[in-house]
C-alpha cells in the first residue's frame, strides 16, 4: 500500500484506521493515542498514490465513486471526524506542507471572481434543486449560521428564528427606512425585515432559482409590497440606503475583490448609515479553500481571517462599530443539517442519484468538524463611515433583542 502507508504512520496519531487493501490485507494506523476507531477499504490500487499525493480532494472523490467504502456499520462522518483529530499530523508531513504552500501560490487565481464569472460560482451551488434545500434546512430555507440559545434542546427552525432577531437587533430600523441585502438567499432575511420592522428592502442576488422562490416567499408573507429582489451582481447594484446587510456573501467575495466588496458597500451607505456584515471566517493566519470545497461545492470562494478583513475596512476608510465572534454555533447548524439530510437521503438520491448523495454528506461532515476542531468561526461586524452612526454602548442591540424574544413566533 505504499507511499499512502508512509503517509498514515506518520498522519494517525489519535485512534485508529484499519485500510483493507484491494488484495483484502488489513493495515491498521495509529493507536498511540485513544480516539476514533474506523475500517475503510480501497477498492482502487490507484489510490495508494493518489490518497498520498492529496488526500483531501481524493479521499473524497473516492467516497463518491465508491472506491473508498466503510466497514462495520461506519458513516463518513465517524471517517472524518478521526481525519478531523488528527489533522496537524497530515498539515506538518513534508507533501502536505508543499501542497499547501503550492494552492497559497495559487489562490488569487482560485479565488477570482469578475462579474460573470461570480454568477456562474454562485448557481454552481444554489441552482441546484431546491427541493433539495428543502430536505434540510429550516422552514424560511435559511443558509447560514443559526444562533442557539440552548444548544441540547432548541429546533433548528427555533434557532434560525434566534439568529434573524439577533441580526436585527443591531440594525436599529423603523419603519420607511431602505435596506440593501447583497446576496439575499431565498429571502428570509429580506421577508422578516420587512415583516418586523416596516423597512423597504432592496435585495439582489446573482442566482435566479433563488430570486424566484425569494418573490413566492415574500408574496405569502404579505411583504411584497416592501421587498424587492433583483437579479443582479452586488457590484451593479445603486443608490443608498440607511442599511446594508450582507450574511453568508463575504465569502463568495474572494480575496483579491475585498476591497471592491467594502468600497461597494461604503458607496452604498448614506452618510448616516451602516452596515452589518455576517461571514464565515478563520481564527488563523491567510489560507486557502481546501481542494474538495474549491472543486465541488463553492468555486471561487475562500473564508477570509480577520487580519485579511480588517485590512481590506482600513484601506477603504470604514469604521469597525462592533464586532462579535459566534465560535461554534455554526456547528450545531450544520450538525442539524447533517441529521436532516440523512433522514431524508433516499428523497435526495430520488431528485438526483448516489454519488450526488455521497457528495453531500462529504460536503456537511466536513463543514461541521471544521467549526469543531478547525479554525472555522463566524463573525458579525457593524461598519460605517462615521464614528458615531452606531450608539457607543451595545444596549441597545441587548434590549431589543430580549423584547423580541419575548414576542411569540410568527
């Protein structure tokens, strides 16, 4: 099984990983440390090579063409989660270390985003079935980060809930005021904005799978009347507004448009204005997007580290009014949204087939042990132009909050 064996001797430091060969031979790695204890077997000599060149990418293209299998009733998040432990043994192996400084060399290239090309990235991913979605997300088909108030014991659709009103607790609007969404999803925010506080929405979105189904939304929530959805790349968009709203779209930005993003945004702004801006990002240093994520399910998008973030607001003159870090909540999101997909996978293998299928719980295993033992986080960041457009204590977001919390659910 060499050079992949030389490769795991070295990887597997915690638990163990027992590899039966394509002859049938056994090879068990690790049990130095206590952990995880997962059986794969390889059905593909090709593998030997190809695990060991890059193990991320083909690791997971081999779950998804069934030349890797798990034995002894495993899923491939009990895989994953033993790759998960153990990964600053693979990042620290000599190859790895090359392949990374190789894809860092790469990554403006990766990351490239022009009008267009940005379009295509996006409905890469959300032009997908959204009878798909539907199987796994929450009731307003929310896809981002919820916020959990009791983490053991709230739904999913409850902390979704959780996140719009934390979210809108710091945007201070009433009604008549004008929001621009950049990137409105199916327009959960957009609806409960209007819905909530009587503001005028303008959201805009480059996919229009999701623009459609944002319109039937807001229609059956009575708000069409106050959100508009426009099918249109963030950077066409104009005029201003008292707020711009971004959640989950930084991160389709890519790292050579970060200031093209915040300069968009600033011009957008009135003078009075802000912006709150939810992203994913990383508690580490610059890196890249692993293979398998840049490949098959975000091309184009990267998780930006805060030092990337707040060079990007200096460098266009904004100001940082608050800032908060959600550390694992996005964990719990996507943990649930693991369960769902996984009671409802014999509906999604309908609507497109296995390997789609194999694919998709690759996708959500991986994301969820990223944000728990990764460097993976989420951050909120409330930007201006002015120093005092955002009150200088954070009561206010606090006591809105708790009033809203208060009200029953619509």
């Amino acid at each position: 099984m060499y050079p992949l064996s030389t490769l795991l001797r070295r990887f597997i430091r915690q638990g163990t990983l027992r590899v039966r060969d394509v002859d049938g031979k056994v090879h068990v790695f690790g049990e130095r440390l206590p952990g995880p204890d997962v059986t794969i077997s390889l059905r593909d000599r090709k593998l030997y090579a190809k695990l060991f060149i890059n193990p991320e990418l083909y690791a997971a293209e081999a779950y998804m063409d069934g030349t890797l299998t798990l034995e002894d009733g495993a899923a491939i998040h009990d895989f994953l989660f033993l790759f998960s432990v153990n990964r600053a043994g693979l990042y620290s192996y000599g190859s790895q270390k090359l392949m990374r400084r190789v894809w860092r060399g790469l990554r403006r290239w990766h990351q490239a985003n022009p009008i267009g090309l940005a379009a295509a990235h996006a409905r890469h991913h959300y032009d997908i079935s959204t009878e798909l979605y539907r199987l796994f997300l929450d009731d307003q088909m929310q896809y981002s980060c919820a916020y959990f108030r009791d983490t053991e014991h709230e739904t999913l659709e409850q902390a979704q809930r959780n996140k719009l009103i934390h979210a809108t607790s710091k945007l201070q609007l009433n009604p008549g005021m004008t929001v621009a969404e950049i990137g409105s999803g199916w327009g959960g925010f957009a609806i409960h904005l209007a819905r909530e506080t009587g503001a005028h929405v303008t959201a805009v979105n480059v996919s229009p799978e999701q623009i459609k189904a944002a319109r039937i939304h807001a229609e059956a929530a009575g708000v069409s009347d106050r959100v508009v959805f426009r099918e249109l790349d963030y950077r066409q968009l104009t005029g201003q507004f008292d707020r711009v709203v971004s959640v989950g779209m930084m991160e389709h930005v890519g790292i050579g448009h970060f200031d093209e993003y915040f300069l968009k945004i600033r011009e957008l702004l009135t003078p009075d204005g802000y912006a709150f801006i939810h992203c994913i990002g990383r508690m580490s240093q610059p890196g890249t997007t692993g293979p398998f994520i840049r490949k098959y399910i975000f091309p184009g998008a990267y998780v930006p580290a805060l030092s990337e973030t707040f060079a990007a607001t200096e460098r266009c003159g904004l100001w940082c009014d608050d800032m908060e870090v959600l550390r694992l909540h996005y964990r719990y999101t996507v943990k649930h949204w693991r369960e769902r997909f996984a009671k409802n996978r014999a509906r999604a293998a309908a609507i497109y087939d296995e390997r789609f299928c194999r694919m998709w719980e690759f996708y959500l295993a991986a994301v969820e042990l990223e944000f728990l033992h990764g460097s993976h986080m989420v951050f909120q960041l409330l930007l201006s132009t002015k120093r005092d457009a955002v009150p200088i204590r954070r009561d206010f977001m606090l006591d809105g909050e708790r009033a809203a919390w208060a009200l029953p659910a619509n």
